[in-house]
C-alpha cells in the first residue's frame, strides 16, 4: 500500500533585492538640501555626515557661522601658488622659496601641498621644493602636461640646482611619475636621488609618521640605482 503525503499552508519565500537599498533623506527646507548637497562634494563626505555638519552650522551662534564663511571665500581670494615651486601661499612667492636660509641647490619634488607639510615637520631638510599638483595617472585622465613638470625642467636648466629628491608617494603613478622625471632631467649634470624606502610601498606621505619620514629623507639613494634592481 503506497502513501502519499500531503502540506497544506502558504510558503513565504524571500527574495533578496537585487540591487542595494539606498536611503533618501527627506529635507524640510531646500536650504538644508543645498547645503548638505554642498558638503556632500567634499572627499570622503557622505550625505548623512554632510548633514549633521549643517545642523551643527545651524546651531553656532551667527558669529561662527559668518567666520567660517569668510574663511572659506578667503582660500579662494587670498591663496595663490607661489610661482618658483607651486606651493600655496599667501604672496607670489612663498615663505620657504623666500628664506635665504634654505638651500636652493636642492629641490625635493612632491606631490602636493600635504607632502610639503610632512616633510616640514621632520625638521631635517632645508632646502627647497617643487610642487608638481599630482602625479601621472592615464587611468584619471591625467597625463604629464597636467603636472608642473616642465616648470621643474626649466628650474634645473636655468638656476644653480646640484639635486633632485624625488619624494614621490610609492604607489604605481608615484613610480610612473618618478621614472617620467628621471627622463625629463637626464640630459642635465645633476644628481638624482629618491627617498630611501622606510616609507612602505603603497604608502602616502602625508600618513607617515614624523621619524620614518625624517629618516628616509636622511638616507635617501640615487634613483637609478632602483633601475637596475
């Protein structure tokens, strides 16, 4: 004798969204909705963030609020790029380019301002810089002419420079970037030196902590001695 089963009842079965949920936030006003809009454009800024930033705005007294704006429109009407390194400065040339104490036969290139500021900070170099505004990128659209690369072939072809360090962040286009300067100068007789790697590859200077960074400065090596490993 066979027997047969029988179920009786509903199933429920639950089907995953095949695309993540997002949350929309719901503004009352469309002056908090450009406001958080704007926030939201700065790196690493999300919605959510961009608006608990616009509620603390909200809440400061009118005086902060209209200090933080007048701050805001000076970096964009007070701050300029010096025009012997592209650092940013408040003249046309910058405190350190300014500083006769500083040794203009030895330039470090770097990427931007914030390598500028970790390697200040160490204390040991005293020479000068030359900001190239980013490194080589084809993945990003940016290419050599995007860079301050030819203003740093004419400061070696025009003034009395003995060294470059390059002080480049150890990534592929820090690399790229190096090899393309290493080009760019070999026809001039100056020495061509990169920091020695106690920063990690992969690496960004402007996380590097103050004696990692000194001492890689200190014991920097010339840079074709990397070509040949």
């Amino acid at each position: 004798m066979s027997a047969s089963l029988c179920f009786v009842g509903t199933f429920d079965f639950t089907i995953p969204p095949l695309f993540p949920i997002f949350t929309i936030l719901e503004f009352s006003s469309k002056i908090i909705e450009q406001a958080v809009d704007a926030f939201a454009q700065l790196p690493g800024v999300g919605k959510k963030t961009a608006l608990r930033f616009v509620l603390h705005v909200i809440k400061q007294d009118k005086y902060q609020s209209e200090n933080l704006s007048s701050i805001i429109n000076q970096l964009k009407t007070d701050l300029k790029y010096c025009v012997k390194c592209h650092n940013i400065s408040e003249q046309d040339i910058c405190e350190i380019c300014s500083n006769a104490g500083r040794d203009e036969t030895t330039v470090c290139v770097v990427q931007d301002y914030r390598d500028v500021m970790a390697i200040e900070n160490t204390g040991l170099y005293k020479g000068h810089y030359h900001v190239l505004g980013g490194l080589i990128s084809p993945l990003e659209g940016i290419t050599p002419s995007n860079l301050n690369i030819e203003t740093l072939v004419n400061k070696i072809s025009t003034n009395a420079v003995t060294e470059i360090i390059l002080a480049l962040n150890a990534t592929m286009e820090g690399e790229t970037t190096s090899f393309y300067i290493f080009r760019k100068i070999a026809p001039y007789n100056i020495k061509l030196s990169t920091i020695a790697r106690g920063i990690a590859v992969g690496d960004e200077l402007e996380y590097a902590d103050e004696v990692t960074l000194g001492r890689s400065l200190t014991n920097r090596i010339p840079f074709d001695s990397l070509l040949k490993k």
